[in-house]
C-alpha cells in the first residue's frame, strides 16, 4: 500500500510540476496579449488622430484646391468665349475693310481710265 501512496505522491508531483509549466505559459501568453493589447491601443489612437487631421485640415484644404481649380477653369472658358467673340468681330472688320479697299481700288481704276 505504501508503495501505491508512493506512486500517486509522484504522479501528484508531476501533474503539480505539469500545472506549474502550464501557468507560466499563460502568463506568458497573458503578457504578450497585454502587449499587444497596447500596441492596438496606441495604434487606434494614432488613427483617430490621423483621422482627425484629414477631417480638419486636409479636407477643407483640399475642397479649396477643387474650387479654385473649378472656378479658374471656369475664368479660362469665360475668356476664351471674350476671345472668340473678339476675334469674330476682328473677322468682321478685316472683312469690311478688305471689302471697303476693293471697292475703292475699283473707283481708283475707273477715275484712270476716265482721265
């Protein structure tokens, strides 16, 4: 009998030496999870931080960029149609004026001949 008591005290101390390793790796694990745990945290932050800065700052400046690019453009597009209609009038009187001298070249060769 005391050979079996024997046997179990042992089995007893290994199963103890076992639950022994066994919590020390959990610790371990508890550890590292507690770290990570942090580095999320610290992460998250970082982002809202990040995400703050682009609603508050980015952003807004960004839309400005747009703007300006939307209202030069429409500048460009108003002073191109100016210019057009500049040149159509510019058209016009070359027009009348190539018209004019022909017609006072004409006169001009009529009063020769008539001399």
């Amino acid at each position: 009998m005391e050979e079996i008591l024997k046997q179990l005290l042992q089995g007893q101390e290994e199963i103890k030496k076992t639950l022994q390793q066994h919590t020390e790796i959990l610790q371990q694990h508890t550890e590292t999870l507690q770290q990570h745990s942090k580095q999320l945290d610290y992460l998250e932050q970082r982002m809202i931080k990040i995400e703050n800065r682009l609603d508050n700052e980015l952003l807004p400046k960004i839309n400005v960029l747009f703007d300006a690019f939307e209202l030069r453009g429409d500048e460009i597009a108003k002073l191109q149609k100016h210019l057009d209609d500049r040149l159509d009038i510019i058209a016009l009187d070359v027009n009348y004026l190539l018209g004019k001298t022909a017609r006072q070249e004409t006169a001009i060769l009529e009063l020769r001949r008539a001399k």
